[in-house]
C-alpha cells in the first residue's frame, strides 16, 4: 500500500517490486544450476542483498547438527497437506 502506513511513496513502492524482480531472478538462476548440476550453488552460504546501495553480500552459516530439517538425523523428511 503506498501512502500512510504503507510503502511511504510511490517510488519506494516501484523499488519493492523491481527488488523482488531481482530476487525471483536469483532463485530461478540458483534452481537451474541445482537441475543441471552446474555452477557453485548457494549451499552453507547466505546472499544478502541492499538494493539501495546495489551490493550484495555472502554470508557463511553452519548447518544446526539437531535442525530437524537438515541436522545430523532429520525428523522432517516428507511435506504433507492438510
């Protein structure tokens, strides 16, 4: 919502949406080297992006050894819907 208790301005509203434009980018471009098995993947590394400044930056991370998701002996391991 531009305006009060939204966005601020119509041009903060624009720079959203050309920020998440760049950020779809990025995990489309992140999913085809992951299916052809291709390029240095995003694995144990977190991108940050200041589209303000237009920096991006890479963060290492250490996986959590009791992660239920990817730690050492995962308890989710399917998804379900309900």
């Amino acid at each position: 919502m531009v305006g009060a208790g939204g966005l601020g301005s119509p041009a903060a509203f624009y720079l959203a949406g050309a920020g998440v434009g760049v950020i779809g980018t990025l995990q489309a471009t992140e999913a085809i080297k992951c299916a052809v098995g291709r390029g240095q993947l995003l694995t144990d590394r977190l991108l940050t992006y200041d589209a303000l400044s237009m920096r991006f930056r890479t963060v290492t991370v250490q996986r959590q050894a009791d992660c239920p998701l990817c730690g050492a002996n995962p308890t989710i391991v399917d998804v379900h819907h309900g």
